[in-house]
C-alpha cells in the first residue's frame, strides 16, 4: 500500500502527463537527430522509459552487418545488479520461440516469463539466466517492410503486464526508434521522417510547430492550433502567436526563441496563453534551431504540450511542504548533526563546552542515536581536528583479535602474526581515538586500557618495551554501563575514568520536532545519489512519521526514507506502510515497539542476525534488538511471529 495525502487520481494523472511528455520530447529529439548520435539518443531514451516506468531492462536487437538473417544485441540498457550480457549475443541463439513471432511483425507480450510456453524452453532459460520477469517486445520496421530489428522493455524485479494504452504508446516509441535507425542506415530526407514521428506526437496530445526565422511565418499541426484555441484556417506568426501568451510570459518567451535561434542550443519553456474563450492555459514548450541549407533560412522547430493540470499539482504540492522547506542544520559548526529541539541544543552546548579540552568524553544513548557524529564534531572542534579522528568498534571484533587491534602487535607475538602491526593508541597518537560500544570490551583487557587512559602507556603484544602515546580518548555505549558495573561485566575504576564528561543523546521519539528537518536531510542526501528529486512530503506522511516511535532511531528513519526514494516515480516521496508503522498513530509507545518489531520478525521468519535479518531492517545491532525484544517481553525464537498478539 502507498500512503499518499491525495485522491489516487492526482497520481495518475501525474504519472500520465510525465510519460506523455517523455514521448513528445522523444519525437521532438528524433526529429533532426543527426546520424552520429542515433545511438547515443536511443539508449538515452531507453533509460529515460524504463525509469519513466520503474523497469529495469531495455535491448534493441539489428539485423547483422555481415549476416542480414541474424540479429544481434546493439542498444541496452540495464539496471547494475542485473547479471552483465555476453560481448556478442544472437537473437537466433537466446531467444528463438520469441525471434520467430516477432519477424512475423507480431507483437509479444509476456507478463511471467516463468509461464512461458513449452516451445520457448530456450528463451526461459534465457529469462531465467538474466533476471526477466515479463518482457514485452516490439518488431522494428518501416513502411511495411521487412523486419531489421527488435526492441524490448522488460521488468527484472517482480512481473508486469502493461496495459493496452501503455502498450500502443510503447509501440509508437519502437516506431521512433525504427525510423531513427532507418534514418541513420539510408539518411532519408528530414520530411519523411517528421511525417512519421509526427504520429508520436500526437498520441500525447501535442503539438509540433516550426518557425521561421526570417519570416516570422509559424507552420502548425492542426493540435498545435487546439492547444493555443485557435482555429487552423486563420494562420500563425510570430506576432500573432506572442499576442496570445499572457502579459506577464510574454517578454520571457520571447527572449527564450530569440537565444535559440541566435545559439541553436536547445530551449524550454513554460508560459500561460490567454486563449479566446477567456480561459487561461498552461502551455510546456521545446524547440531545436535546425540550420538551413542551399540558402534556405534557419528553422526553430518544436514541440508543445497542455501542463495545466501538471502545473496546477505542482503549485498545490509546493503550498503544502513549503513550511517544511527551511534551513536544515542550525548551525554550521554541526553540519552532520541536524535537529533543532530542546534536548539536542543542550548536547550542542555540551559539544561546544568540551571539545577545547583533552578531557575524556562518554557519550550514551541508544543504537542510532547518532553518538559517531557527535564524537567527530568534538574532534572537529578541538586542537587535534588536523588529524583524522581514528574510530574503534569493539563490538564487531572477537576478543582474540581486539588486543592486536587497539595496542598492535610485534611480528611473531602469536601463531599467524607474520608482520609486525601497529595498534589504534599509536595511529591515533596527536589526535583522538573514538572507541564505539565501549560497553563490550572484553573484562581481561579493560585493566590494560585503564593505563593506557591513565598514564598514556602501554606495551604492544610480544614486546616488552613501553610506548608512549598522546591520545584523547571518546568513548560511545548504547549499554548501562553503571549496571554492567554492579553485574561484574565493566571494571568500576574504568567507569569512572571513563565517565568524566557526559553526554547524553536523545531517542529519536523524544524529539520528534526534528523528524522533519532529517527526513528532508536524507531526501536531499539520497536523491542525489539516485538521480530523482523530490519537491514534496505530504502532510499526513510527515505526521506519521512523527507518531512513529523509531526504535532503531535515526538509523531506521534513514532507511525508510531510502526505501520510500526507491519506489517513488513522481516528485512526491512515497512510503509503504510496511516501512512506516500506522498503528503508532493509535497506540501506546511499548506496544507499538513491540508490534514493529513482531511484524519484522515475522517478514524475516524469526531470524535476527545475517543479511535480511530483522537487525538489518531496523537499523541496528544484532545484540540491541536481543536486550530490546527481552525488554518487550518478546521471545528470541517463535514458531509464529503474530504482530496482533
């Protein structure tokens, strides 16, 4: 399910009116492509469909330069993970039972590729090998004439059948692509080709124009004079076309054709016209100067589209996560820490006041919390922030390794040491050393540490003699270490020397006020890594996440916002419920912790550590979600993970 603030219907007429523009942008593209970048535009558009339409796959297949019966692999575009093709691949060994329906010019649609029929034992073994789910494949002609070519866009991650109407704008796309490519082979003239593309643009409601520059005359598709609500007998200029753009675009479009006719490079433009019925209409606009030849003037040809439906959206989207629009980290001395509330200001405070001291520094809080950031902001702002902050998780070693680690080792000091090593004390000597999960540190070498913390001495492994280090010390836990204390699990000289400056960071659920400011953080952060932009948040997505008691705190929102970028096509952020818990909104903080984490285990089938583990999914630390699920009275193994018991 996608939580989403508004009706359905707002979705997909978004989702509409941006592949709709796709479409005529590719027909405006292919217009006067020049030979040379045929291919290059043909794999642009291939990717630009298949993230239009949240596919993975795309290949065009040609007729063979030196064997016209085969075709082979020419044009594709995949998704990373997907396995890597071979350098040459032949349509006649891959894929036969589906060769032989399309060079009959038939179309081949197949949702589950695993249910293909018995005759395409090959080609299913094909899908198989490279990730298809479903493949839908287009024959590649022109005029009626024999078939050169194949394309083909297909879904890896789960399978998918494509609407009808989908389906014929997806075959007008493959037209595109065979006249470009027929185009490219025997350079027919630009009028033949803009008769056929013309067909595209139509399919998405739009409309193509071409001005000429000397003239001022404006030749016009009979959509072209809908769109501006004027009638096809009464003629175009370029006067007369400025006369209906509404007062206040009027001066910008008309720079906008002046510079493309001067530079030829590409224009884009959106403007209102005043058609008139008195309506006013918004009007999206390309055009590419294409330069004349035997003394023929210069052309501006293009393409237009009715957005106002689009614009209207876009407007009524800004208004509603404009006030959450506004400057991320309060400060930049914490750029890496964002929040504004209460209790994340005083541990800004408490950052400011140790950070100009050696003094050792116990920063606790749970898994998630952010404790790494705040130990680099206090080295950043400290004498030693010229040298890199050296980090130690003590968790992630095992206790016959973690010695070496942290005080090095001399070479022969045990069985395997075959090279001499130096420890985290010495690499970290003029600068600070961060020891996360501090909490579990194995007891036989906390002595060693208390010295080394003390007296800023200690003895590598297999070496008698003493080294001397100038080091501050940060230490992080999300553990009680006063309780390790009094179990016998934490030297209680060590806890003091530790616990001279303390700071405490807050749960993600005592300052909710900050949700916000992070969750547009992480947008901003992971969009740009994932080539999307988001523009807004919906309210009611922003409440839940608010009400959400993120027991893997900032760690856990990160990766639902990750996730939520992953399955958003539009410019709206999308998450699904399994991402978000609802029932936070309805219930007390234990249950709804108790309910989450039921639910997580429930999906991994009980197991807790590994990879798609429910430690993974939330966001923290095999041995946090143990203590965790002890504290909510949750069992470490269930036959049956029930979310409502």
């Amino acid at each position: 399910m996608v939580l989403a603030s508004k009706p359905d219907l707002t979705t997909e007429l978004q989702d509409r009116l941006r592949f709709e523009m796709l479409i005529a942008d590719l027909s405006l593209r292919f217009v006067s492509v020049p030979a040379d970048r045929v291919d290059r535009e043909i794999e642009g558009a291939q990717r630009a469909i298949c993230e239009c339409l949240g596919l993975e796959h795309s290949s065009l297949w040609q007729a063979s330069t030196q064997n016209p019966d085969e075709l082979v692999l020419t044009h594709l575009y995949r998704d990373p993970e997907l396995p890597v093709p071979p350098t040459r691949m032949s349509a006649t060994q891959f894929f036969p039972w589906l060769l032989s329906k399309l060079m009959t010019g038939q179309v081949v649609s197949v949702p589950n590729t695993a249910e293909g029929p018995p005759e395409a034992s090959t080609d299913r073994e094909t899908w198989r090998r490279f990730g298809m789910k479903s493949t839908l494949s287009f024959p590649l002609s022109v005029g009626g004439g024999a078939v050169f070519g194949v394309v083909s866009f297909d879904a890896a991650r789960k399978p998918w059948s494509c609407p009808e109407p989908l389906q014929k704008r997806l075959q007008l796309v493959a037209q595109v692509f065979a006249n470009a490519l027929e185009r490219k082979r025997a350079e027919k003239k630009l009028r033949e080709s803009e008769a056929r593309l013309s067909l595209a643009a139509e399919s998405a409601n739009a409309g193509l124009w071409t001005l000429d520059s000397e003239t001022g005359h404006i030749w016009a598709t009979d959509k072209t004079y809908e769109l501006l609500g004027l009638s096809p007998g009464e003629g175009l200029n370029l006067d007369k076309f400025l006369d209906h753009i509404h007062i206040e675009d009027r001066e910008t479009v008309s720079h906008v054709i002046q510079e493309a006719v001067r530079t030829g490079d590409d224009s884009r433009v959106e403007y209102r016209i005043q058609r008139p019925d008195g309506s006013v209409r918004w009007i999206g606009a390309r055009g590419r100067k294409q330069a004349g030849s035997d003394g023929e003037p210069d052309l501006l040809m293009g393409v237009i589209i009715d957005i106002t439906q689009a614009k209207y959206v876009e407007l009524r989207l800004n208004a509603e996560s404009q006030y959450l629009k506004e400057e991320i980290a309060i400060d930049g001395r914490f750029a890496d820490i964002v929040g504004q509330s209460v209790s994340l200001k005083k541990v800004f405070e408490q950052i400011e006041q140790v950070s100009p001291t050696d003094s050792i520094v116990l920063i606790t809080g749970e898994t998630g919390t952010g404790k790494e950031l705040v130990a680099r902001a206090i080295h950043n702002l400290s004498r030693r922030k010229e040298r890199v902050m050296v980090k130690v998780d003590c968790s992630s070693l095992p206790p016959t390794l973690i010695e070496s680690e942290l005080f090095g080792r001399e070479k022969g000091a045990y069985t395997g040491a075959l090279t001499k090593q130096i420890g985290r004390f010495e690499l970290a000597h003029g600068s600070t050393l961060f020891l996360d999960e501090i909490g579990e540190l194995p007891l036989e070498l906390q002595a060693k540490l208390l010295r080394v913390v003390q007296e800023g001495q200690f003895e590598r492994l297999g070496s008698p003699r003493t080294v001397s280090v100038d080091v501050r010390v940060i230490a992080a836990t999300n553990r009680d270490l006063a309780e390790r204390v009094e179990e016998g699990l934490f030297r209680r000289d060590l806890y003091y020397r530790l616990n001279v400056f303390s700071i405490h960071l807050p749960p993600l659920r005592e300052r909710r006020d900050d949700i916000p400011l992070l969750t547009w953080r992480f947008v901003r952060e992971l969009e740009r890594k994932m080539g999307k932009k988001i523009e807004s948040i919906p309210k009611k997505t922003m409440e839940m996440l608010q009400a959400y008691p993120w027991p893997g705190n900032v760690r856990e929102l990160r990766n639902a916002v990750e996730q939520g970028l992953i399955v958003s096509n539009g410019p709206e952020l999308e998450l699904r419920s399994r991402d978000v818990g609802e029932t936070a909104l309805l219930t007390s903080l234990k249950r709804v912790e108790r309910q989450h984490i039921l639910a997580v285990l429930e999906r991994t089938g009980g197991r807790v550590k590994g990879t798609g583990g429910a430690a993974e999914i939330l966001g923290m630390k095999p041995t946090t979600l143990y203590t965790m699920m002890q504290r909510l009275g949750i069992p470490s193994r269930h036959s049956k993970y029930d979310a409502s018991n």
